[in-house]
C-alpha cells in the first residue's frame, strides 16, 4: 500500500485556523468561527466520526 505524502503547508494552514482566547470556551482552542474545540473534534475523530460529519455540525452552529 502506497502512502500518500503530506504537503507540511497543509498542516501550517490547519494550524492557522487554531484560536486561544481565555473569554471563550474557558481558554480552551478552537477552530476559528466555529464553537468547536480542539479537544472536541479530536474526540469526534476518536469515537469514528467523518470528517464530513464534523464539517457539517460546525456549519450548523
């Protein structure tokens, strides 16, 4: 099986889109213009969500 290689400016724009304010969410990251955390998708993530599940909650809020 063939891996597919990682372009490193992807995972730069990701973390761009990586916000800390202590006023929101009690301090905690988030993905910028969403209510969703960090802590919260990578469980999402964990637990087998998709991908486009996570996107579509995120457009819902």
């Amino acid at each position: 099986m063939m891996k597919k290689e990682r372009n490193n400016d992807d995972g730069e724009r990701l973390l761009e889109r990586i916000a800390f304010n202590p006023r929101a969410m009690v301090g905690k990251p988030v993905i910028e213009e969403t209510h969703l955390t960090v802590e919260d998708v990578l469980n999402l993530l964990a637990h087998g969500a998709q991908v486009t599940e996570i996107l579509t909650g995120a457009r819902a809020c």
